[in-house]
C-alpha cells in the first residue's frame, strides 16, 4: 500500500491538532498543573478540564493514525 502526499499530509495535520488540544489547558492557563495557585471547587475543575484535554486529545490521535493506516 502506497500512502500518497494527501495522506501523509492529514496524519501530519491531525498530530498537530491532537498535540495542541493536549497542550490547550496550559495555552489557556499559562501554567502547567499547580496545586498552590488554585484553590477547592476550583482545583477540581481544572483536573477534570485537563484530564478531558487528555483523552479527546489522544482520541484524535488515535483516530488519525487509523485513519491513514486502514485507507486504501
């Protein structure tokens, strides 16, 4: 199987959407995971942001790398 220039070029585009949705809470918040800076409902929130940004991102890793190595 031959993988053309488009291919590569959405395997390459979706490693860099899934890498900036991991990194998003900490383009948004401006720092990584600080437990003294936050405070209660709050720390929880952020956990739970970060661990959602987490997931979805390695989701659409996931799926970019199925995606090009199932294409036909």
């Amino acid at each position: 199987m031959k993988k053309g220039a488009s291919d590569i070029l959405y395997l390459v585009i979706g490693f860099s959407i899934g890498i900036l949705i991991l990194i998003s809470p900490v383009i948004i918040t401006g720092t990584w995971y600080d437990i003294e800076s936050t405070l209660g409902g709050l720390l929880i929130a952020e956990f739970l942001m970060r661990t959602s940004a987490l997931i979805i991102g390695l989701l659409v890793i996931y799926d970019t790398v199925k995606s090009f190595y199932l294409k036909k």
